[in-house]
C-alpha cells in the first residue's frame, strides 16, 4: 500500500480511493470499466509514483494480468525502486473493493474539478495577457466538460444520410446470415412470428397472480438453452430449487409431483441421468441466480455476469427476469408505478449493453392489477398504475386464461404491443401439460434442433 497522508482536496484523492479505484481496473469491476473514466486516467491524478506508473499503463490500454505486470516491472525497473512498486501495486489484483460506487462519484467530482479549474484558470490568464473576448467561451467549454464527466452521461447521434450505406450493408449481412443473429423463439410458431425476440430487446409477459408467469419463463429457458443460448435465469420470487425441479420436469417430460418426491422406477432414473448428462456436455449453460426482491438491482447481476465472462467464458445470450416487479430500480422513488417503470429502463440498457458492449435477449414478466383475474382477457390498461412498462418494453404479450380453459389445458398468449412488427393474430392457442411444466406441446419440435 502507498505511504499513509493526509489528502489534499484539491491536488490528490485519498490514497485509500486511489487504491481502490486502480484495484477496481486491474480487477475489470464492471462499473469501472464501462464508465468512460479510462478517458481520464491522468498519471499527475495521483499522489505515489507506483500509483502513477500504473495509471500510466493502464491508459495505454488493456488493464494487465498479475504476472503480466509483475514481468513488466522487472523489465522497467530496479533495485528499491522495483520493489517498492511490487509491494504497492502487486496487491491491488487481491484488494476487497468494497465502496467502488462512492469512489466512482469523488474521483468524478475529482476531474471535473481538475479540467473546470485548470480552464477557468487559462481564461483568465489569456484573458488578462491577450485582452481576448473568447475567455467567456473558454469557460464555457471547460465548464460543458466538467459536467460531461461528472454525470458520465453521453448521446449517439449519426447522420441519416451518411449512415445509410452502413445500414443497407447491415441489413444484407442479417438477411443472408441469420444464424449469426440471436433470437430467441418459443417454438410456438403462432408466437413466433409476431413476436421478435432479438438482442436489445425486451419482452414482457402480463399475468395477474398464480397465472403461470414462472412457468412460462422457464419455458422461455428451456427454449433458449435447446437453441444452443447461453442463459441467465435470474430468479426473485422463487427458490432455486423449485426452479430446478422445473426445469428438470420440462427437459424430461416427466411429472413434476413423480421428479420432486423422487417416484422414478429406475429405468426412468437411469433415462433422465443418461439425459441430464448429456445436458452437462453441451458447450453452452443455463445457470440460476438468486436475487434478493426489491435489493437486488440489474447492475449487481451484471457485475456477477462480467465476472462469469472474465472467469470462465460465459457470456450471457438471454437473461430472463422473474419477475421485474421486485427488481430493485437503479433510481427509486416512492411511487411504485415509477419504480417499476425505472426497472424496465435498467433492462433495457442491460439488453443494449449500453455499459457492458454485451447485446442479449431479455424476457421478463409483470404482475397484473388484481381484478384482472376477473376479466376474460387482458389488456394493456391491466398493467395497473405502472402503464409505463408498456410503453417502455418492446413487446407485452398477456397471459390469457378463462375458467374452462384451465380445465381443458388451454392457455392463451394475447399479443398486446409489438415495437417491431404488427399483430397478426390476437389469441395463441397453446395446449399445456402443467403436470409436466409443459406450457405448449410445441416446444417439443425445439429438440429437433439440438444436435444441428
């Protein structure tokens, strides 16, 4: 660790938040890295030469292994000056962070700091030693860019013109090869003809309570997984353990009360062993996390994603939220309908990969006001007062049951808003088996698709 001092709060942070802010580099923290902050990685920021050497590298590009940086020290330095740059530096891959958020908001308070004084500071100089008219614009422009990096905000804009080429290309490139395009489908053909389920976007399944809204994004997991996706099934209502017993039910085909009491003769064991086995050999995964309802925010799941990414590979295709009403929002307020509105804007950077540079389909449901349980069929004014969901989500697709439907193992899929594309057909009529977690026959055919 670097020498303890007293901080200046205007030449140098807390050595402490230099520390974790360089750990949090060297460590790929997500929040870090997709900050934008790398931009302005100033050496002369920091307070300690090994500090300032190691800014340095890490501007020029890709943050360092440990070994990488171990070799690289040797190959730059010596005797004392060599150690004392190992001691200090060596030890941040290893660092616990543990308040990267509050490091994130001084060092940007830090900079912008730092380029609003440093441009005031020239105007008045230039001002003073030129008698120029243009100091007022010098502010202004040191100013805009303080602000810029304090709020790390940032706006896309292209010509529509000059873009146009890039776009045919894109959509020649698309149409010639699908396969290198995710999309995830249902195996419903009536379904997947409207619903266009693609990287960026996200869709919403309407339910009002006990109206199968877990079944049917573990039929959306089960689909993604036999279409050869990685997926992350992201689980705040229910236990990991009832959503495995889920799915080890659909990927069967076998009863779901016969999986959990553990009634298999033993053919039927040594069937589905042989199966889940050669689930397990399959290159990609379906993994299960636990979020903790209205704790867990999207940004803590990606960050536990971008490190599956750095650890072992996985990158994420699909993400399926259960459910987006007890996601913790990244802004909160006291009213639900704004929460959870909040909610679908945080999925929908996460499906755009406005931070991470990761694209991925994203399915999710919502809860329906109570008296919708009471309706024939829902429609959009069911989402309750959180009507922005709606609008905000690229497709909403209602769960649809009447009393003689559940009797006859009927449910029906109501395509409410589609973003892309238009409503061809209102009702999809899905035979189910829920005694075998089974939410349209259909899905079988997906199998045919495995091997290929």
């Amino acid at each position: 660790m670097p020498p303890t001092r007293r901080a200046d709060p205007v030449t140098f942070l807390d050595p402490a938040l230099e520390a974790e802010l360089l750990s949090a580099f060297l460590q790929k923290e997500l929040k870090v890295v997709s900050s934008g902050l790398l931009n302005h990685l100033e050496e002369n920021y920091f307070s300690t030469d090994p500090f300032r050497w190691l800014a340095g590298r890490i501007k020029k590009g890709n943050p360092p292994t440990k070994e990488l940086l171990r070799i690289e020290l040797q190959e730059s330095l010596s005797g004392d000056a060599l150690e004392v740059h190992q001691q200090a530096l060596l030890p941040l891959f290893d660092r616990s962070l543990t308040f990267v958020e509050g490091t994130l908001e001084r060092y940007r308070d830090y900079v912008a700091f730092q380029i609003a004084s440093t441009r005031i500071k020239s105007a008045f100089e230039n001002r003073n030693r030129t008698r120029s008219k243009l100091w007022l614009r010098e502010v202004r422009e040191g100013v805009d860019l303080a602000i810029n990096v304090f709020e790390g905000q940032s706006l896309a804009a292209v010509d529509f013109a000059g873009a146009y080429v890039e776009r045919e290309k894109q959509r020649k490139v698309r149409r010639d090869n699908p396969e290198l395009f995710t999309r995830l489908r249902l195996g419903i053909e009536d379904f997947d003809s409207q619903v266009q389920m693609g990287k960026g976007t996200v869709t919403n399944f309407l339910a009002p309570f006990k109206r199968y809204k877990s079944v049917m994004l573990c039929a959306a997991g089960m689909a993604s997984t036999l279409q050869g996706y990685n997926t992350a099934h992201v689980l705040y209502e229910n236990s990991i353990e009832l959503t495995g017993n889920r799915y080890d039910t659909m990927f069967s085909g076998f009863n779901y009360d016969r999986i959990v009491n553990y009634l298999k003769t033993a053919e039927e064991k040594q069937k589905i062993d042989a199966l889940m086995e050669r689930i397990n050999g399959w290159p990609h995964r379906l993994k299960l996390i636990k979020a903790i309802p209205y704790q867990t925010t999207v940004d803590d799941v990606e960050r536990l994603l971008e490190r599956w990414r750095i650890e072992d590979g996985f990158v994420a295709d699909v993400t399926i939220w259960d459910y987006l009403n007890l996601v913790q929002p990244s802004k909160s307020s006291q009213e639900e309908r704004l929460r959870n509105e909040q909610v679908v804007w945080d999925l929908q950077t996460h499906a755009k990969g406005s931070r991470t540079g990761q694209e991925r389909v994203v399915v999710c449901a919502s809860q329906a006001k109570a008296e919708a349980l009471e309706v024939e069929r829902l429609g959009a004014e069911h989402q309750g007062k959180s009507i922005g969901i709606s609008q905000a989500v690229d497709s909403s697709v209602a769960i649809n049951q009447t009393a003689e439907e559940r009797r006859d193992g009927i449910i029906v899929l109501s395509p409410l808003y589609l973003r892309d594309g238009s409503i061809t057909k209102d009702e999809i009529i899905l035979r189910s088996d829920l005694a075998r977690m089974c939410i349209s026959r259909e899905q079988q055919d997906l199998w045919h698709e495995v091997e290929w």
